[in-house]
C-alpha cells in the first residue's frame, strides 16, 4: 500500500469518483458531533488567512482507498472508499454549501475551483452521466437525497427539493422531521457561512478566497492506497477497532460482501436479492436480553452459529465466531447468506408471534417467559422438516420445560447452554418428538431435569406463586392459558379476548387481617402474623395452633388457588375489602372462568383455595403436559 498527505483539492480536482461500496454503512455524522467542530476548524483557518498569517493544515485523519481496475475505456475513474466515507462526505456537503453561497453574495471568481472538486465534468468519459458526475456516490440509502441536495444551486433549490422540511417561513424545521442528512449538513454549512462573511470587515473576493483556501488547501487526510494484494477487510477492521467503532452486523456485512467482490460475483445483485432485508428497521432494532442490548441481526446471526455450528458463541465476539464459522465451512459469499436466509423467515415469525406458523406461535405464547435461551433449538425444530404437527409439540415440550421448571421453583440459570446441550444430544437422529423427548428424559440434575406430573401439581397447589417464583408477565400469561382451557366449544367465546390488560388479583388479599377471619371464625391483626412470622424463624417446633392457623393462611395467599385476573377499576374498588364486598363486585364485573368459584362461593379460605388450585392444576396439566 501507499500512504500520501494530501489536501482536499488535490484528492477531489482530478476526474475521479470515490464510491462508498453499497453495503457499507449509511451517511451518520452529524451537527453537534462533527459539523460544527469541522465548521469551527474551517473558520479558523479561513480567519487566520484574512489575517496574514500562515495557516497550518488541519489534519482530518486517515482514509482507505482501493482503486477499481478500469475494464472498459468510457468509464470515470473510480476508487472505493474502503474507509473514511464520513469524512469524505462532510466535505463534499461542505463545497456544495460553499457553492450555493458564493453564487448568492454574487461572488464566482473561485468557484469554477470549488465546482471542479464537487462535480466531474468530462460528460464524454461517463457511462451513466446521472451518477457519474458526483465526486463521491454514496450508499444506495443515501443517494436519492444526495443527488438533490448536492445538484441545488441556490437554497431556494432545497426548498423546492425537500418541501416537507421547511417552515411557512422558509426555515429549517427544527421539532418533529427528521432531515436527510444532505439537506441538512448543507443548510448548516451555508447558514454558517452566510452568517460568518459579513463579520470578517474583508471585501468579498478576499474572504470568499479565504473561505474556500481553508476547505480545498488547509484541511489535509492521509489517503492510504491500497495495492492489488493488500487485504482490504483486514485494514478496515485494523482502522475501526476490529468492532469498536462500528457494530458486528457493520463489520459482517463487509466482511461477506469484500468476499464477494473477491470471487467476482455480482455483488449488488447478492445484497439486494439476500442482505437488504437486513437493513430494516425491524432487524435493526435494539433488543434487550439480560444485561445485553444488540440489534436484532446480531442476535439472529448469534443464533444461526450456535444452531449451524452445535456451539456457545459469545455475542461479544461475534464478528470473531462468524469469521470461524466461515473458515471451517468454506462457505462462499452466496452460501453464506443463503444459510441466513434458511432462518430468516422463522426466526421473524419467532420474534413476530406469527400464528400462521408453529414457530410463530410458541413465540408469542412464551415471549413473556424471556425464551431467548430457547431460541437456537426452536430455528432448528422450524428448520427440521418434520410436519406442523411435530413441530407444534416438540414445541410445546420446550414450553412444559419453561413453565413447569419455572412453577417448581427450578432454577432457569444457564438455559443457553441447556438448550444447546439438547440440540448437541440428538444430533445425528432426526430432530422429531421422539428424539428430543429422549434428549430432556436425559437429563437428570436438578439443573436441568423435567418436573414429573406429581411435582408440577404440587407446586400449583402450594407453591408460591406471586409474589414469589414467578414476576406479573408470567403469573398473567399463565392465567390466561388457563382462562382458555377453562372454557368449553359451548362457551359463548371459546377463546377469550385480549386480557393483557387486567390485573392481577389475590382473591383473598394481602393485607387480609383487618377484613377475614380465620376459619375458626376468629379475627386476627397485622402484628399477631408479624409475631407468628418471627415465631417460625426462631424454633418451628414451638409454634401454638393459632400461630401455625395465621401461618397456613398467609402461605395460601400467593398460591395459584387464590390469583385471578380482574379489571383494574374492579381491583381497586375491592382492595382489602371483605369476602361479601368483593364477591358481589366479581358478580357484577367479571365474566371470566377464572372466578366461577368465588361468583358461587359461601366464604373464601384455605379449604376454598386448596380446591380452586385442584380444579386450575387439572388444566394446567393438560396445557403444559409431562414427556
């Protein structure tokens, strides 16, 4: 490779067009960031010249250029920005603003210089003449607004090109739209220069002169050229901090599409065809899971390694496990994204809740149960080719896993690598309900093992629920599977409506003493069971019925028999209130299955809760049923 110091002018004045390679990132400095502190550098540079003095050049740091072979004699030079792209552009927006203003104060003796640097003008040498004339083309998100933005001549030009983003008073809007960035790095340069001309007390010609001296002589980069043996994706990661500066899905995408433009594919045509997808907002998008926020994509790719190579991959280390993957599969550029694509569609339907698929469904029946750490094993169920059926229940096999560990009292620490284990386990068998069903029989520790039938009830009947084993998404997901189950093809509304939005009710409440009695009859306080409580912590053996009475009810409290769903006006209205009161606000409000018992019921108690939780561990045997 070659390294030079150059200035703008002697990067930008040749014909040539630097062209950002399509499936690099789009265009992302900005005003407060880095227009104004290049505005500011300009400025002072262009003052120290109306000064007299000696302006220093202004180093703007280092670029990455690859030359592209010429293979046909019409044709513009054209040069690959492999890194610097941001730089580039900046200045390119900067010379436009400077052109719009020195035709607006009337001053043009320097501009044939600075129109040379942003526009190419030997028509007779370009292919396409729409694209051509630009000194730097960039990605295709970007060229649209680009080539308006850059072609505008007066600033009545962008107002006419970008109407939406202007005031009635012909300003910039500044709350609400969201400005292509063109339109608004030129406004800004322009706005700037046109404020800052009449303070310098020079006539015209000398601070125009100034000005574009400052842009096209004084701001200087180190453009490092690269030769036909150099590595272009190793010098790009060597200058972006090998995934510091830019995202694992950034540096993938290059990776993958630098490869393909090595095997001489046509590269656009695999980036539309199989990587654009990828550049929705819908991939793009942040996601949390656990103290992890990534995109998306980098999520998806995380999982397709584990499912494609049967191994833990470290999220942080992403880009780095790709780059493995690669090496030992050999995979060209096409391959690879065809692999990705194979995914692709389940694991949008997966994250999507896409009940047409089976996939989609367990997504949105356990997305409240956090089952990222089942992802890897529900893509390769979706992938395996067996029917809906089968993937409904091995589906579902995950699902009884989730909910009956997590009702157990089971810990759920190092899922991930537990469903990688179990992808590890059947492999070389067909991935079928069969085989998978053998895989968690496997499993045996208390870290991993199936709750028996016998266990799961036990816990509806007695464990604590809420607060207790289980936070609100989960107790709520719960009930409405059991609101559903409850209700027969004879009920008016087999499946019920949306019940996301109620609360979470204990029949029995909390604060119980001031309004229920015991089942002795007798009343208790909130001191007496604060005693009782500390009675049991001290010696257990020594506890007095009444205190074992206090103690029984105050376990029965988050039990599954004493939760229900119930609006959240009917919930407050309630509060701690008697058994009469709230049982008539139920027979008024609520029509859910959930409630049938309190709606009949005499009184609530234990006996009253214990057979409610036989009833609900009946359903909940059948929904979430053993291996």
């Amino acid at each position: 490779m070659d390294s030079d110091r150059n200035s703008v002018i002697e990067l930008f004045k040749p014909e040539r067009q630097y062209c950002v390679p399509f499936y690099q990132r789009a265009y992302v400095w900005n005003q407060e960031d880095q227009w104004s502190r290049l505005w500011s550098d300009i400025q002072e540079k262009a003052e120290a010249r109306l000064s007299g003095l000696t302006a220093t050049p202004h180093f703007m740091g280092a670029v990455v250029l690859d030359p592209q072979d010429r293979k046909k004699l019409i044709g513009v030079e054209r040069v690959h920005i492999i890194d610097g792209q941001q730089r580039f552009t900046t200045i390119q927006f900067a010379l436009a603003a400077l052109s719009i203003m020195l035709r607006a104060w009337g001053h043009t003796d320097v501009l044939s210089v600075v129109e040379a640097c942003l526009r190419n003008s030997d028509e007779r040498n370009m292919r396409n003449k729409k694209s051509e004339v630009f000194k730097v083309w960039p990605t295709f998100y970007d060229r649209k607004s680009y080539a308006q933005a850059i072609h505008a001549t007066k600033l009545d030009d962008l107002r006419i090109s970008f109407p939406e983003h202007f005031t009635q008073q012909r300003s910039l809007k500044k709350i609400g739209v969201r400005h292509p960035p063109a339109l608004a790095a030129i406004w800004y340069f322009a706005t700037q220069m046109d404020a800052w001309l009449p303070k310098t007390g020079k006539p015209g010609q000398e601070s125009d002169e100034a000005l574009a001296s400052a842009i096209l002589e004084d701001l200087v980069v180190v453009s490092i050229t690269l030769d036909a043996e150099d590595d272009a994706q190793v010098i790009f990661e060597t200058l972006n901090g090998h995934g510091v500066e830019l995202t694992a899905r950034d540096l993938i995408r290059n990776y993958v599409f630098l490869r393909a433009e090595a095997e001489a594919v046509d590269a656009e045509k695999l980036y539309q065809e199989q990587w654009r997808r990828y550049e929705s907002d819908g991939w793009k998008q942040d996601e949390r899971r656990g103290r992890l926020v990534r995109s998306r994509v980098e999520w998806f790719i995380q999982t397709v390694l584990q499912a494609e190579m049967r191994d833990d991959i470290d999220q942080g280390r992403i880009y780095a496990e790709y780059q493995r993957y690669t090496r030992q599969t050999n995979l060209t550029a096409s391959a690879q994204l065809t692999t990705l694509a194979n995914y692709a569609d389940a694991y949008e339907a997966l994250l999507d809740g896409d009940e047409s698929k089976p996939i989609g469904r367990f997504g949105r029946r356990y997305a409240p149960w956090d089952a990222s750490t089942t992802y890897v094993l529900a893509l390769a169920i979706a992938k395996s080719g067996v029917s809906e059926q089968e993937q409904d229940a091995m589906l579902g096999m995950l699902g009884s896993y989730l909910v009956r560990r997590a009702i157990c009292g089971l810990t759920n620490k190092n899922y991930n690598k537990v469903f990688l284990q179990l992808l590890k386990n059947v492999k070389g068998n067909p991935l079928d309900p069969e085989s998978l069903r053998d895989a968690v029989s496997a499993f045996t520790g208390e870290a991993t093992r199936f709750p028996t039938d016998d266990e799961f009830r036990a816990a509806i009947l007695r464990g604590p629920m809420y607060p207790g084993r289980l936070d609100a998404p989960k107790v709520r997901s719960i009930l409405v599977e059991l609101e559903n189950e409850l209700r027969t093809q004879r009920t008016e509304e087999p499946v019920a409506p949306a019940l996301a939005n109620l609360d979470i009710d204990h029949l029995m409440p909390q604060e119980w003493p001031a309004y229920w009695p015991l089942m002795d009859g007798t009343s208790a306080t909130a001191q007496e069971l604060a005693q009782s409580q500390t009675a049991q912590w001290v010696d257990e053996k020594k506890l007095t019925d009444r205190q074992n009475s206090l103690l029984a009810r105050e376990a029965a409290i988050p039990t599954f028999g004493n939760l229900t769903l119930l609006h959240y006006g009917t919930n407050r209205a309630a509060k701690n209130r008697e058994f009469g009161f709230k049982r008539d606000l139920f027979l008024q409000h609520s029509n859910l299955h959930l409630n049938r018992e309190i709606l009949i019921a005499e009184k609530w108690d234990e006996d009253s809760i214990l057979k409610r939780a036989e009833v609900l561990s009946i359903n909940a045997l059948r929904i979430w049923p053993g291996l």
